[in-house]
C-alpha cells in the first residue's frame, strides 16, 4: 500500500527562485509601490524581447488585457464573437463585459483547441462577425495557419488568449503574436507568475497607448482629471511587476521542466487505456502547462455528473476521471478535471455553439452514431488534468503513475 504524500503534490503552483524578493524589496525601498517604476518598464521590454511582440502593456489580470483587447477590436453591444469553447471563462467573460454575443466554436481533437472546419461553418453561419478569440489550450498552441487564414478571408480580428502558453511556439514564433492582440496571464499557477497580472501583446504602438490610458482610468492629458471616456483600473502594479521580473529568467528553464513531466508521464503510463493530451510535434512547441490524460472509450467506467457533483460504478479494468482525481485527493495529491466546455456552463448555454459535423443548440454529452458530434464535451468527459508540478520529484511523479494506474485494475 503507498502511504500518503506528506506534503501535497499541486496541479501546478508557483515556483519562487529568490530574484523575486529582490525586485519587490527595490520597488518597497524607492517607494514605487504604485502603477508606475522600473520593474513595469523592464517587464513590458522583457516580454517584447521573449515573444517578438513590438509592444506590451502590463495589466492586473490576464483577464484584463483580455478585455482590453476585446475593446480595441472594436465589439459593441449585440455583436456577436466567435470564441474557442474548450477553455476557461475569462477567454469569454470579456466579450459579454462590451456587449457581445459569444458564439462558441468546437474543439478539434489534434491539439484540443478551437476546430478550423467549425470556424469556417460558424462563418457561414454568421458571416457578419469581425472578431475571433481564440486560447491555446493547457499551453499547446492550436492550428494557428488554418484559423489565421480563414479570418483573414472574413477580414476578421483574431485575439489570442495566450494566458496558458507564454513560451509555447508554432513554427518559432511565440504564441501571442499571432493575433492583432495577444494575452499573457501572470497568475499563480501558470508557468510564470506574479501572483497575479497580465499582459496585452500587440504591434501597434496606437493600440498599445489606447490601453495604457484606458487601464489608468482614462485620464486625459491635463492639469487636473479630466475624463472624456470610460477608463478602467487594469494596470499593474510595480511591486507585482518586481515577482514577474524575477520569475522571467527562469521561463526557458520552467518549461523544459514542465516538458521532462510530460514525458514521463507519457512513458510510465504506456500501456493503459488512456492517452496524453495531443500536440503537432512538427510545427508547434507547447509549453507543457499541464499534462493531461484522455480515458478510451472502452475503459471508461459508467460516470454521471450534475452541475456540482458526480458518481461513478467501479469496473475492473476501468475508470473515470472522477474516480482517479478522488484516488489523488486521497494519496495528498492535486488533479483537475478538464475545463467544462462554455456551452455547457449555465451562464452560455444559451448562446450559440457550432460544431464541424452540424450546429445549433448543443446538448450535454451530445453524441451521433457513428462518431462524436460534440467533442469538446467528449474531452470533458473523459479528460483528467493531472499534477504537473515544477517541485514534483521524480519519485513522487512516479508515485502518481502508480495511484494512476491502481485506477484500471
């Protein structure tokens, strides 16, 4: 019997290296504690020189730039904005903030992320629609030529959420530039962190200073506060930007470690009935956020889930994502389940989602015979986020494949 982990093993939480402190005491010492000094000047010149942007505005969230972004593309009220479905809700929360309409877009299996052949069905559908959001999803870049070249066909913007993939390339270049807008997320549990904060990537010097001044409450340039927009409290904070500078030397190093738990994952989970969440090794480097596993159809146990709950029926030789992440939880160890699709969450169920084979209203679990008609709750279905660490020892890594693997005995 394995004994339990005396300290948890995280999903993914932050890993201080000392530089930190020393940006933050500097900011405390001169104090420039506020929205302006040195560390907010070298992080946005750091990030130009990481991702090859031309310039950066760094925010208090990655959820903020996201809403910048989706301002400067210009949605208004009603509008409708395709977005990637399988991801998190601050992709999509942003484009109800101005108004919009988000028409969800469905996942394609290769890479887990937004479908090009959806994309070109929904443009069919609503061929009025000017913006795209589209994420990289658990830090696996998507099929970047295919979708940038069916918006350019539709003269659509594309915004990329790059919240999860700050180091992940496609062809070499960085995620994040693909887009008229990139964002970074600086949160504690991605690949770099300040804690909090985010980025806003763009190569227009224009959009760069709309957001500088929209993010400081809009204040126009005179002797006293003068407002003649709607401005926000969006940007960063000095003493955050002293953690995301000292955590930037070590980017390069966080993914290649993040990379080495993905392989062995990878290895020491041959010859179960699951596989790794999929990336294009030709054309795209991931940043391997977090190591995923996806359960076969045929070893998957019999599993219902509620809104707020689930339940599972054991079945040698099988398992379900719920009955591995509570085997986890009971081993002191941290495992999610894959990111509930937008359509499905009760706030967008409403909206509309398009998938590759048909479109219109999805529904849960919605299959057709012969194939999965809904493959994003496919994925949710049987998908497992497991503890993809940088602290994670190789021992305790191994420790987790065998909780993993008791799961299918």
């Amino acid at each position: 019997m394995m004994e339990r982990f005396q300290q948890k093993v995280w999903l993914s939480s932050p890993t201080m290296h000392g530089e930190e402190l020393q940006y933050m005491t500097e900011a405390y010492e001169t104090n420039w504690m506020s929205t302006v000094g040195a560390n907010i000047n070298e992080v946005e010149r750091i990030t130009c020189e990481k991702t090859g942007c031309g310039y950066s505005v760094a925010l208090s969230s990655g959820t903020a730039a996201l809403h910048m972004a989706v301002k400067l593309a210009g949605v208004k009220s009603g509008d409708k904005v395709f977005c990637s479905d399988l991801t998190f809700d601050a992709t999509v929360n942003p484009v109800k903030y101005e108004g919009g309409e988000a028409v969800f877009i469905d996942t394609e299996r290769d890479t887990w992320n937004m479908d090009p052949e959806a994309l070109k069905m929904a443009f069919a559908i609503y061929p009025e629609v000017k913006t795209v959001v589209v994420a990289h999803l658990y830090g696996t870049p998507g099929k970047i030529d295919e979708i940038t070249a069916i918006c350019e066909e539709h003269g659509a913007v594309i915004i990329e959420d790059a919240a999860e993939s700050l180091g992940a390339a496609y062809k070499r270049a960085q995620t994040g530039t693909f887009g008229r807008y990139g964002v970074i997320s600086f949160n504690g549990n991605k690949i770099i962190t300040g804690s909090s904060g985010g980025m806003l990537l763009t190569d227009d010097r224009e959009s760069a200073e709309k957001v500088r001044k929209w993010s400081t409450q809009a204040r126009e340039n005179a002797p006293w506060y003068q407002h003649e927009e709607l401005g926000y409290n969006y940007r960063m904070s000095n003493v955050i930007a002293g953690v995301v500078r000292g955590q930037y030397g070590y980017l390069e190093e966080h993914v290649a470690r993040k990379k080495a738990i993905y392989m062995r994952y990878k290895e020491g989970l041959s010859g179960l009935p699951v596989t790794m969440n999929p990336y294009d090794a030709v054309n795209s480097e991931p940043n391997f956020w977090l190591s995923c596993i996806l359960i076969d159809e045929a070893a998957m146990c019999r599993q219902v889930r509620s809104e707020t709950e689930a339940l599972y029926i054991p079945e040698p030789g099988k398992s379900c994502p719920t009955q591995i992440l509570e085997r986890l939880a009971e081993y002191n160890a941290e495992g999610r389940p894959i990111w509930k699709p937008m359509h499905l969450q009760p706030i967008y169920r409403m909206n509309p989602f398009i998938t590759a084979a048909g479109n219109g209203r999805a529904r849960t679990n919605a299959y057709r015979e012969g194939g999965v008609e809904d493959i994003g709750a496919d994925i949710f279905r049987r998908g497992v986020c497991l503890p993809s660490d940088i602290k994670m020892t190789a021992k305790q890594q191994d420790a987790v494949i065998e909780i993993i693997r008791s799961c299918f005995e």
